[in-house]
C-alpha cells in the first residue's frame, strides 16, 4: 500500500493503481494564482469553498496565497478543516438539529475563527442557548435566500432576523451569506452576468437597509466559480467563496467566459486515471472506471484526455465502456487513459486521496480528510 | 463521535447524525434468509455480491446463513474482504495491469480461497508467471462475455482460453463466470427470464463443450438479484452472485418478480436518514442529504417513506428539495425522514459506515471497509 505524504523522487503515475484521482500540481498551482490575483486585484477577500477539495492541505495552498480561510458545506467537513489547521471557516448550510447545534458550539470553542449562518429565529436561539451554556460567543451571519434553497427572505424578513440576532447575547453578527447557486452554470457570460446581478440585488439592497438601520453590516459573501468576476465587480460584494476553479470540469468548461466560448479561466488539473482491463473485439475497450468512480449527475460523460474520438459510457459500478471506432490513436488492453471529469466536487467525495502529480512524477499523497463529511 | 462496534441499549435512531446510511436488520437478515432459502432448495451454491454491500460484517452474516463465500468486485475489495474474515472471495473483473498481478498473488498467497477471472490468454500467461515467482497456485475462472462487457466471446474462444489455462501449471482452472449485467433489471419476469436464457445458453453450452473435451468445469457461476430465481433454475448454473437482494432499491422495485408488478421478493431494508434544516415558505422543505449523499444514476429520485406526496429533488451537492404541497403528513423545520434509495450500490461507496437499526434502537455500527476500494 502506498503511504501518505511526500514521496518525491520514487514514484511515477505511471506506479498508480487505478482507478486514481490525479491533481496536476501546475495547474493546481496556477488556479489557485488566478483567482488570488483577481480577488487581490479587486479588493475582494477570498474564501475558497472546501467542498470542492475536501482536503486541508488544499485548503493551506489557498491560504498560503492569501485566502482569508475556507468555506465547509457542514459542520463535519468544518472539524477536518479545523484539525487540518485551517483558523478561519465559513460554514455555509445551516445548524439546524440537536446534534449539528451542539456540536457547532463544541467546534467555537476551539475554532475562535469559526462563522456560522442562520436563516430562522429559533434556531439562532437554540445557537444563542447552547452558546451560552459552553460560555462562548458565536460568530453568525444570515444566510440569505437568493437562489430559492436555504435562506431567509431578503429584505424585511432578513432584517428582522438580523436585529434578533443582534439582541442575542451570545451571537456576534457578522453580515451576510448571498449564495446564488442557481447563476453559477448559466451559459454565456452576459447571460450569466445578468442572472447573477438579478440574484445579487437584494442581498446588496439588504446589506445597505441593515446599515440604514444602525446594524453594521462589513461583510457580504457569494459568487462562485461561474460568477467569480462577476459578483467580484459588484459594489458591496466582499468576499468570494468559489470552489470549482481549483479543479475545473465539464460542467463548468461548457458555460463560456467573458471573452470565449469556452470557459477555460482556469485549467483542468483534476482527472481519473483509468486502465483498459478488458478488449472484447476491436471496436471496445473497458475500463475500470464506472459509476463508483465518477459523480454521474450531469448529462454527459467523462473524456479522454489526448484521444479525441474515444468516447467514453458507463457500464456499470465498476466498468466503463470505450467506444474506439473513431479514436484518434489505437487503445490496447493495459493502455492507462486519463479521464476529464464532468463534475468534480461529488467526484472527489469517491477518493480516499489526491494524488498530486507534477509531470509524471507522484509528488505527494493528500488524503481528503473530510471525505464523506456529510453530517 | 460515534464509535464503531456494538451499542446495543445506549443510542437510539433519532439520536443519529444526518445524513445518516441506516439498514433495518429485520429487513436485512428476513432477505438474507430468503435468499440462502432459495439456494438451498434449488440446490445451488450462493456466493453473495460483495460490491453491493461493501462491508465485512454483512459478508459475514451472510456466510453465518450458508453462503459459500463471497465476490468482490475489485481486487482492493478482496482485500479488505480477507482481512474481515472471508476465506472464500471470487473477484468478478479483470487483473489486469502489473499492480493488480502483483497484487493478486500476493493475496493469493494469504488466502487459498481466492478465485480469480481471467479474459485473455496474455493476462493468463502474466497471472501464471507472477505465481510461479511466488511459488503459488491461482484458481482461476474464465470470465465469459455474455453481457457486451468484459470476458471471452462463449464457444470456441473460451474452450481455447480454457485449454491454455489448463496447461499453465501455477494455474488452477475452476470453471466459468457468466454474469448477464443487461438482463437484471429488463422489466417484467417473463421479459427478463427471456433475456436471461438467451444470454446464458451460450455459457452453458460452453461448460459442455469444455466437459466434452475432457475439461473438467464443475462451476458456472452467474445471477443478479433480477436473475437469481431464473438463472437458479437452469440447468447448469452452480452458483448464483446476487448482491442488491440484501439492500433492495427502487432500481430493482420496479422491474417487478414472478407474481407481481411491485418487486418484493426482498424487502428494502436501506434508507438514508436526513433532517429538513431550511423552511423557506410552506411549500418546499430543503434537507440535507443531496448528490454526495446518494448516487444519481437512475432517472428517478429518493422517495420519501411514509408520507406520499412529498417529492424529493436534488438540490446540489449538499441539498435536496422536497416540495411538500401535496404531502400527506406537515413537514417541518428540524424533522427527520427517512428516504428510500434508487441505486444502493454505489450509495453505499459514499458512506463510511451502517447505522444497524432494530425498530428504533441503533444494535451495531458496521463500519464499510472495502468502501472507495475501486483499484
């Protein structure tokens, strides 16, 4: 079995076993530059979203580029960042539940850095209660409703949950969480731009009434990769939270950029290694990569990297199958291909581990310690 | 956290974390005892789909009932199957590729139970060699190509692999795996035990072919859990490797048995717990378990149980969407459903442990060993 941690100099990808989650540590690196840059550039702090990697060693490259900290999508996912190292963590879906209220309080005590959001007033005061049994102040923001999921209602509903939480005593209002998942994937950049500054409106409108109010308000967090420099240019916008842009996928590729088509502001640095297992006759391979290696949520496969033609099926839980009848080069049994991912945040909660890849040489072994962090 | 391990009397159901991967153990041992009550009398051997359940423990409970050991799916499935205690484990796809030779006899060598499938001539010779360096004897089946998947084409082709393996002298041939992936799920049984007969009378006729020139095959190992009440009566089939009986899911609910347009030859003992965690308005309840919590291959979604009506849609990776206009009992904020799975293969590979319930008391943790085991 392989180890975890550095293994520079005595391993090579093509030592893995497949299937292998591979990460290209340049184009790992040069995301992670990019969207430091632009946010830097913009005044904007960065807050990379977590449930992409799952790994706090990816989530300290980012810090160690200047993100602020990390979003969690739940509060398990928060405690393997938090034992990662990670100091500062935005926990992005409400605390609703015995358990998840609970155990939130635990992880203050020890996180001072820890923000959660809040979308109904009983459970800001069941948070209230639990905080001030442990003797702790925490750190909340509403969550907002601007993509009709989570959220209270922007506007009066939303102010009226903010002066609550304000007279709580053992809840520090922090601002605001506007999260317009449903503009992320819209297709064509003024499309996009114009879904997103639609959604964003009455987050915006709803920072400036709680100011109006008296009820400071510094901070307002959303965007996501698709909307990264769109929100990004937004006047009262003050931090980003994408995800997506570390990895890159089909998914995103497909929904243009600002001046191409193509989506290609990022690189594609995550992909599956697979191996042809299998050649029944000449006009198929399989491969060992099926649906327990890919998320199958979007409408079109994985690709093969390098061999256009190739078109990839699924064949069941473990296999895949390779139609190669008008592949650009030939594909033999034992052949390693390497596969594109069509949506890689539900992808990597498949992969005990990154194998972070630099040429051919395995780098290191990053273990996705909040992997199945899902409570 | 939760530790692994019996906890009989101290945790109940609604004490669970959510999303939380729960089996019903009356369900699960009245399923594993109809099924071995069905080998029994029909007088073949059962060697239950470990890829289905991805756990040492439920492997165990079903050799307990009379299986005669178990598949696996993956060589690192295998693995991790061994080191819980099964001493008899077919693994159903390929070894192809140098790490998987190597090992292959490595785990050969600790586990004399072990089958292995071959498909090609050249992965013959390579399987051979590594075990005559190991100084080891491999049992080996011929994997027979009656799904369009992996395997050699029946007839001539696999009596000339059979012959090669015979004379390789670190090989032990076993006789034929015949596994018809396309016919488990054809709707209606009089449909699929067509399909069934068609694509295993190739097989059968080849284990008499093989015993006609003097081969022994005393094994022909085939059956889904659509199958296993139609190959489990042919004349020829040993040995039947069905997997999702254990479990049930709506993938296989609707494909409808013998007598009935609802499949319910088995009940479906694993659900999902989840807990509603936003309210935004009466209409629509957001949950907590979404993409990572369940596989999304099928094109239907999680049901409900026990409140008609209510219509779950995913919502992102995190989230999920139940609109509750027409449900049958109120939904609130902080209530905890229980949702009946499509596909539970590749759910189960998103969770690292089973909460095993009785009635409403939490008997067992069973932690999922051989989960993300795809090498």
């Amino acid at each position: 079995m392989l180890a975890s941690g550095d293994v520079r100099g005595n391993l090579l990808k093509e030592d893995l076993p497949t299937p292998a989650l591979c990460v290209d540590l340049d184009a790992l690196e040069g995301n992670i530059a990019t969207m430091a840059a632009y946010a830097r550039a913009q005044g904007r702090a960065l807050r990379p979203h977590g449930k992409s990697h799952k790994c706090s060693a990816i989530a300290r490259l980012t810090l160690a580029a200047g993100a602020v900290g990390a979003c969690s999508a739940k509060l398990s996912e928060a405690e393997a960042f938090a034992a990662g190292g990670v100091e500062s963590i935005l926990v992005t879906t409400p605390m609703v539940g015995r358990h998840r209220v609970e155990r939130a309080v635990r992880l203050a005590t020890r996180l001072p850095g820890l923000i959660l959001v809040v979308d109904h007033a009983q459970n800001a005061d069941d948070l209230n209660a639990a905080a001030a049994t442990a003797g702790v102040s925490l750190n909340v923001a509403i969550d907002l409703n601007v993509t009709n999921r989570t959220g209270v209602t922007p506007g009066p509903d939303a102010v009226a949950l903010a002066e609550h939480l304000t007279r709580l005593p053992h809840l520090s209002f922090q601002g605001i969480q506007a999260y317009a998942g449903h503009t992320a994937h819209v297709v064509g950049f003024a499309e996009r731009a114009a879904a997103s500054h639609q959604a964003m409106a009455p987050a915006i409108a709803t920072r400036r009434a709680l100011e109006a109010k008296g009820i400071p308000c510094p901070w307002l967090s959303g965007a996501s990769t698709g909307t990264y420099n769109i929100d990004g240019e937004m006047d009262g916008v003050t931090e980003l939270q994408p995800g997506s842009y570390l990895f890159m996928d089909l998914d995103y590729n497909r929904i243009g950029s600002r001046n191409s088509p193509l989506y290609d502001d990022f690189a594609n640095s995550l992909t599956v290694l697979s191996t042809v297992y299998s050649m029944p006759g000449r006009e198929q391979a399989i491969l060992d990569a099926g649906l327990k290696a890919f998320a199958t949520d979007t409408p079109y496969p994985p690709v093969v990297r390098g061999i256009p033609g190739a078109l990839y099926s699924f064949a069941g839980d473990e296999h895949a199958r390779l139609d190669v009848r008008r592949a650009s080069l030939p594909v033999s049994l034992g052949d390693r291909l390497e596969l594109v991912i069509p949506h890689c945040d539900p992808t990597v909660n498949l992969y005990d581990r990154f194998f972070a890849i630099r040429g051919e040489q395995v780098e290191a072994l990053w273990r996705i310690d909040a992997r199945g962090m899902s409570t």
